[in-house]
C-alpha cells in the first residue's frame, strides 16, 4: 500500500512544468487589471479549488477516521 502511495505522488508531482503552465498567463492577465477585475480573478480561483481541496479534505478524513487505532 506504501509503495502504491508513493508511485502515485511521484507520478502527480514528477513534472512541475506541466502543472504550472497558467502561473505566467495569470500574473500578465493580473498585472494589467484593476483593482475589482483583480479581486475578481483571485475570488474565481478560490471558487475554482474549493471542489478539489474539498474532495481531498473528505477522503483524508475518511483515510484519517478508519486508521486511528481502536482504543480499549
């Protein structure tokens, strides 16, 4: 199972450059916004990553809730 878990994250996380690719084209688009565009972009973002963050918390929970050693 350890072995699993780790060639998953080594798979997920072995090309930075492929997950990353937006970081420039949203600085740029960022920079020539104003203040409420801007605000706006940073609030879509969010509103972006609360479905995956909020999978991942639930699943590591559950991971969490079902390892914790039965207390006697």
């Amino acid at each position: 199972m350890k072995k699993l878990v780790l060639v998953c994250f080594l798979l997920f996380a072995a090309d930075k450059a492929a997950n990353a690719q937006g970081c420039a084209m949203c600085t740029k688009t960022a920079a020539g916004l104003d203040e409420k565009s801007a605000r706006g972009l940073n609030s879509g973002i969010l509103y972006l990553a609360m479905l995956p963050l909020s999978i991942l918390g639930t699943v590591g929970y559950i991971w969490w809730r079902h390892n914790k050693p039965l207390e006697k």
